[in-house]
C-alpha cells in the first residue's frame, strides 16, 4: 500500500523551471548595508576635520619677469630692488660644479642602454638648440641689460642664500690646474665680479674700478687680507677660452700684484641652468658683482652698470660686513 502512496517526483517545464530561478538574493546582498541616522550621527559628532592650515604668502620673486635667452619674449622690462636673497639652499663644497665626467665604464655603459636617460639628454640638447642666438643681446636694450636693482640694504645673514662653487683655471704661473672658487672665498668678506664679455666686465667695473668706486679698493686695500676682489670669467665657447688663454699675460697685468692672480678665474664648464636661475645670472652680456661674507652668502648684488646709489650701497654693504667679520674674530 506504501508503494502505492508514494508520489512520484513531478517533472517541471522549462517555463517553470525560469521562474523558480531568480538572483534577486544576491542582488540584495551585494547592496551595502544601510546604516541608521543614529549611527551616522554619532560618527558626525565624534569625527572632526581639521582646520585648513593658512596658505603661506611667499614675496613674488623680482627676476620672475626678467628677460632670458629662452622661454618667452619680453617686450617690456623695468628692473625693480631685489626683495629677498638670491642663491642656492646649499652651501658651496669644493668639488662640485666642476662639469668633469665622473662616472665609471659600467656607469657609463648603464646610462647608455637607459631609454629614459636618453630622453632627459634630448630634452636637454633640445632647449640647447632651440635658444634663439640673438636673445640676450637683443636684451640690452632693457636698461642697458640691467637685470635687478641692487637692494638698498645687506641680507640678514640667517637668511641670505649661497654663491655656488665653481671651477677654472686662474693666472698663476706655477699651477696651470684648475681650480675650485670656494676655498678662495671662504673665510674672507669678498666682492666678486662675474662676466663673459669686455662688456660685462666693463659693467662690473663700474661697481669696484679705481675711477667708478674708489672706496672699495681703498677698503679691500686697508683690510689686511680680510677682504678681496674675485673675479670670474665664464667662458663656454672653446674658440673664446683659447683667445683668453693667449691674453692672459695682459690680464696679469689688469688684475695687479701676483696676490691676485689666485683670485681670476676662467670657468669654462659646470654653470648649469639652476646655477643662473639660482644666482640671476640670466643675461650672459651682462655683469653681475655681489658681496659675499666668509661664509660665502650672497649679502648684496647688482647687476649692469651701476648707479649712485648702488656704488654707496656697496661701499657701506662691504664696511659693515668687515665689522662683523671682527667682532666674530674677538669673540673667538
């Protein structure tokens, strides 16, 4: 009889079976789970954004306009005083800047299978090539290419940034090796006087020349060796740094007795772009002087030819820093 009650498993159609499928369970526990008002309530209340901290407001930088041998053409240009200190973050070390090719064979060779060193070295040659020829020239019209007005007082020290070390051969008789800047400059208040042409050296000439500004040689003569004059001519072109060389009997006799001949420097590599930027060296026509202490900070510079109060500017810039310079050396 038990056999005979049995029900016999129903077969389903296909339609039936569609309907009995469905994925609505899934969907719903895909959905994340909602949380109550009270639960987000109490995160509000618990949780606190932190204020915004207040942007910082950094001076706008007076060789921002400045015209260039690259980037955009200026039309029009007016220099204005420097409104804070020009340099670099980092002390100078003698070494650097020196554009020697340190690397060794198996550095060279990885450089040379790394595509993406080949691209740094083609953007590179290609912001060489594109800089018009003519641009810094064309840049004198601007105030005779006068760059930035010398600030009407020193930097503060703490604050001041560094002269860059840079590396060439000087006027000495006895060692034709170059030479680093920075043991030179370090330990001493100096004025140094960058340029590349008889143009610009002519405009630095203004600012520390016998004729222009007599009080400084005066100065740097009654120091007794506490204070210098460095000169530094960068020459690129290799055909301009031959013609240097021939002529460097005559600049023995410009620069003076044989104690200044360590202190003329014919620089041919290592001034790279963040060194001009850093420094203001933006018109390679032009002359830059500055005033550095004995820790080689930038305190004071100008550019171009001088004027009036410039030359003053310099003269008590210079008087103030050898003041410092000893009363540092009394209390040690």
């Amino acid at each position: 009889m038990s056999l005979l009650t049995r029900q016999q498993p129903r077969l389903l159609c296909l339609l039936c079976q569609s309907r009995a499928f469905s994925t609505s369970y899934r969907r719903l526990a895909a959905q994340p789970a909602k949380s109550t008002p009270k639960a987000n309530a109490a995160t509000t209340t618990t949780t606190t954004k932190p204020a915004p901290l207040a942007p910082k407001v950094i001076a706008p930088s007076p060789l921002a306009d400045a015209p260039r041998s690259y980037g955009r053409r200026v039309e029009e240009f007016t220099p204005t005083p420097l409104s804070r200190p020009i340099g670099l973050p980092y002390p100078p070390q003698a070494g650097q800047n020196t554009g020697i090719d340190s690397r060794t064979l198996k550095q060279r060779r990885d450089d040379f299978v790394d595509y993406d060193k080949h691209l740094e070295r083609r953007e590179y040659l290609k912001n060489k090539i594109s800089r018009p020829y003519f641009r810094d020239w064309g840049n004198l019209k601007f105030h005779k290419g006068k760059t930035f007005i010398a600030p009407p007082r020193l930097f503060k020290g703490e604050l001041s940034l560094f002269f860059p070390n840079l590396y060439g051969r000087t006027l000495l008789k006895t060692d034709k090796e170059p030479r680093d800047t920075t043991p030179v400059l370090q330990g001493r208040v100096s004025v140094v006087s960058v340029f590349s042409s008889v143009w610009a050296e002519n405009q630095c000439k203004t600012f520390v020349s016998r004729e222009s500004n007599p009080a400084v040689e005066q100065m740097i003569a009654e120091s007794g060796g506490r204070a210098q004059h460095v000169r530094v001519n960068i020459e690129e072109d290799p055909l301009k740094a031959l013609l240097v060389r021939l002529w460097m009997g005559s600049l023995r006799r410009q620069v003076g007795g044989e104690e200044n001949y360590g202190r003329y420097f014919l620089v041919r590599k290592g001034v790279s772009d963040e060194i001009r930027e850093g420094v203001g060296l933006l018109n390679s026509k032009v002359g830059y002087t500055y005033l550095l202490d004995p820790d080689c900070r930038i305190r004071w510079a100008g550019s171009g030819p001088s004027e009036d109060h410039e030359r003053d500017g310099l003269v008590k810039g210079l008087q103030r820093l050898l003041l410092e310079d000893e009363a540092k050396s009394k209390k040690r």
